[in-house]
C-alpha cells in the first residue's frame, strides 16, 4: 500500500504540472470506495493516502465498477480529455458470490468504453495464478510487475499516453 501511495503522490505532482487530474478508487471487504476524488491538488491527496487502509477481502468486481463510473463522471465534465486507468491489483476477487466471473465482466464492462488501463501486477510469492494477467487482457491494459514499476515507469506510461 505505501508503494500505491507514493505512485498516487508522484503521479498527482506530474499531473499537477499537466493540469491533469488523479483519483483513487480503493475495494475492500464487500465495497469499493472513491478514496481520492479526482483532483490535482497534491495537499489533498496527501490528506486522503495518509490513513489509506489495507487488507481484508478483496471485492474486484465492485472497485473495476467504481473506477468506471467514476471515469465516466470525469468524461462528462472534462470533455476531451483522454483517461487512463491504472489498476493495482494481485487479480484475486475474494468477496461475493463468483468473485471472478464478477470481475472479468466487469473487465469486459469497462474495456468496451475504450479506456485506456495498464494493470500493475501485485501478486507475489512461490504460487501464482496469474489473475492480474487474465485481467488485463480482458481490460486490453498492459501488464506490468509490481517490480518494475517505480513513480518514473508510472511517468513514462502517463507521458505516453499523453501523446
């Protein structure tokens, strides 16, 4: 979660200087939630990540339905501006009945719109089952390790969609 928080922080301070705006939907437990409205103040993201929590199930499904919703509110009010999913995840869907299933229509949901995403790989340890990979090609995202991800990897991708 603190590797979230500096990617979101770093993220907003470039966006800042592009007039671009970051937001943050966190899921946890049986709902997801708009932690960080979509903004370009860095003051108040730093106020709405400082007590992020973590942990618990994980409802997919209902944070890949939020972000959507969310983005659509911001296409309304932004016009042309282009938006760019990132989604943090390790892939697994552990709350609700059929969880997965849940989640990759969801994904299916949110690739029809035509969003860009990128996936950011979480999953770790000695047995891996590759959900955040399945996720992505259902969101038509690039597939990135958690590893090889830092705040200028996560500039570059938003730089290159910029373009």
């Amino acid at each position: 979660m603190e590797q979230v928080k500096t990617a979101v922080l770093s993220l907003l301070l470039d966006a800042y200087q592009r007039r671009d705006k970051v937001g943050l939907v966190t899921f946890r437990g049986a709902s997801a939630s708009l932690d960080l409205p979509p903004t370009s103040s860095v003051d108040v993201a730093a106020r709405r990540l400082e007590e992020l929590p973590a942990g618990g199930r994980t409802p997919l499904a209902e944070g890949l339905l939020e972000a959507g919703r969310v983005l659509d509110r911001e296409r309304r009010r932004a016009g042309a501006r282009r938006p760019l999913l990132v989604v943090v995840t390790d892939g697994r869907a552990t709350a609700g009945p059929d969880a997965v299933r849940r989640s990759l229509d969801a994904a299916d949901r949110l690739a029809v719109t035509g969003v860009d995403c990128v996936v950011v790989d979480c999953e770790s340890g000695p047995m891996r089952m590759g959900l955040a990979g399945t996720l992505a090609t259902r969101l038509a995202a690039e597939h990135l390790a958690l590893g090889a991800v830092d705040a200028a990897a996560l500039h570059g991708l938003v730089r290159g969609h910029a373009a």
